[in-house]
C-alpha cells in the first residue's frame, strides 16, 4: 500500500510555473527523505521533466523520478485551484500534483505506484474529491481508500 504521509501534502500551492512547482514539491516531500536534499529532488524532477512533461491531461500531472539513497516510495500530493501550465498533453493548466520519488533499486514497485496513481487520477469522481477536499485528512482518506 502506497503511504501518503500528512506532512507531504499541500492543499495550495504558491508556484505560478513548472520551475516554482517543481521547487515546492520537491521541498514539500525532502523532508521524509533526510539523506537527500530539496535540491537534489528538485534536479531529479526537472531532469525527468526534458525528458517529457509528466502532466498526463485532466488536469493531472505525477512528476516522478529514481532517487539515489532514498529507502522507500515517496508521495506527495499539491493542489492550485488557479492551476498551472505544465506542458500537459491536452495543453490545460494542472490542477493536481503527485510527486512519486522511488529509490534507485526498486524498478517494479516504482512501476506498479506509478500505474497506482495513474488509475486513481483517471477517475473524474476521484478528482473532483480531490479538488474538494477541505483538509489533509480528505485527501488522505481519498488515497488510503482508492489504493488499497
């Protein structure tokens, strides 16, 4: 089960671009993650990003990367009601973020969150929730029972 923890959530975020997104959400989850810096996190995301964008459309994106040192799978979970361009495929604002940070030798597990996560945002009922949701707890509850 994919664990998202309270303090890796952020219900609005203050980025007005990818860069300032990236930023943010790699600070946001940096600390679950104590051996690896912000920094590192946040070249790890933008390195994936020019390889494409991870904004999937719907106003998705789930940026994602291998991290050397990290132990375990990490989530995180960031809102904009403005949304932000993203390069997204449909080439709408993103709305809701989940970064994925997976250590380096753990390839199947990082798949199987990466299609996890994916099947839970394609559901429009689960994204409006998300996009509703008053709290952490909301958007944990919505994860923990989505996931399971």
């Amino acid at each position: 089960m994919l664990e998202l923890h309270e303090s890796c959530i952020r219900l609005q975020l203050e980025a007005t671009d990818k860069e300032e997104v990236l930023q943010e959400l790699a600070a946001l989850v940096s600390h679950r993650c104590e051996q690896v810096d912000h920094e590192q996190l946040h070249r790890i995301l933008l390195e994936r990003e020019h390889v494409g964008s991870t904004g999937v459309g719907n106003g998705i994106a789930i940026p994602h990367g291998k991290v050397p040192g990290l132990e375990e799978i990490l989530l995180g979970f960031g809102r904009s009601r403005k949304g932000i361009f993203f390069d997204a495929v449909d080439n709408r604002p993103v709305h809701i973020f989940v970064p994925i940070l997976s250590p380096v030798n753990m390839a199947g597990e990082y798949l199987r969150a990466l299609a996890r996560i994916s099947r839970l945002l394609k559901d429009s009922t689960t994204r409006s929730r998300l996009l509703q949701a008053a709290d952490s707890r909301d958007v944990q509850e919505i994860f923990r029972t989505a996931t399971d």
